[in-house]
C-alpha cells in the first residue's frame, strides 16, 4: 500500500474532523497541512490571505506539501480544499498515498458554512453561489486525483469512517498479496 492516507475535498466537507478521528481509530499520526502551514507561518490563513494573497498562500502550500515526502512512517493527512488544483500538487498527492475525496453536495457545504469566517474564499455577499461556483469548477479535479470517493452527504463520522477503514483494509492486504 502507498503508505499514507489523504483526504481531500472541498471546505467543509470533513477532511479534518474525519482525519483527526481515524487517525485515533487506526492509530496513525495524523496531519492537516492548514495547520503546518499556519504553524510554519507563525499565522492564520486569513491572515496569510490578506498580507501575502491567495498565490502567496499556495506556495506555502505547495511547499507545505512537498516537504511531506520527506516524512517517514504511514499518516492521516487532510489538506485544504484547494490543494489539489495545481497539477503539480496532484502528482505529489499520488506519491505520497492513497487519495480519498470526500464527496459533498453545495447545500451541505453551504448549511455547515454560512456562518463561518475563517475561510477568506467564502467572505462574500453571496457564500451560497460562491461555493456553487467553485465546486463547479473543482469537481473534476477532485475526481482526477482520488483513487477513490466517499459521498459523505446525510452520513454521520461513523458512517464514513466505516467505509474508510474497509478502504484501509482492503489496501492494506492487497499489499500483503503482493509482496
Ligand atoms: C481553501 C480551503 C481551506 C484553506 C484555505 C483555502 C480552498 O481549507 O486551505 O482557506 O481553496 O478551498 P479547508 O478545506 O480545510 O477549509
């Protein structure tokens, strides 16, 4: 099995609540690249957004993700919502493991974010559209670089951690055939 597991999907899909619990559950270290970022900036996101604009927060991200391959050991990771929208970033997803995206309707994303402030690409007139608009064009790209997809709509944590650990599982001794 490549050896970690990866979350991705859009903001507010799960990634880092359902990360932090598996990682718990399968006793794996577990890491949201937001907050390596944030640690290694000595900042929040918003505040890398205002000082140094959204390419400035992707580099760190991209740089953020790449300093990943260097880690030994298998991992949860969870990324941020647009992780994996750089081409290069994909190909570094694929390398470091098992790409799990976690499918989520507009109208979830929207109930579970409509008060939310630290996410800068939401601070808009119109939360709704906007994340119609980016889910729109992300969707693809999200399905590109999974291996597989998780519909995580109308699911409780149990539910959805269920179907990742018979991933898990499944990975795992299909790796054991093969050695
Ligand atoms: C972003 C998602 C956020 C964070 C940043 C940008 C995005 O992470 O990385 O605000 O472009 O979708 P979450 O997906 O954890 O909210």
């Amino acid at each position: 099995m490549k050896h970690n597991i990866i979350l991705i999907g859009f903001m507010g899909c799960g990634k880092s609540s359902v990360g932090r619990r598996l990682s718990y559950r399968l006793r794996m270290p577990f890491i949201d690249t937001d907050k390596l970022i944030e640690r290694r900036a000595g900042k929040k996101i918003p505040e890398i957004f205002a000082q140094e604009g959204e390419a400035g927060f992707r580099e760190r991200e991209k740089s953020c993700l790449c300093s990943l391959l260097k880690e030994r050991g298998r991992k949860i990771i969870s990324t941020g919502g647009g992780l994996p929208l750089k081409e290069e970033n994909r190909a570094v997803l694929k390398e470091l493991g098992q790409v799990i995206y976690l499918r989520a309707l507009p109208e979830t994303i929207y109930g579970r974010l409509k008060h939310d402030t630290t996410r800068p690409l939401l601070q808009t007139e119109d939360p709704e559209k906007r994340i119609r608009e980016l889910m729109a064009e992300r969707a693809s790209i999200y399905e590109a670089a999974a291996d597989v997809i998780v519909d995580v709509d109308g699911k409780d944590f149990e539910e959805i951690m269920g179907e990742i650990r018979l991933l898990y599982h499944k990975w795992k001794r299909r790796n054991v055939r093969r050695r």
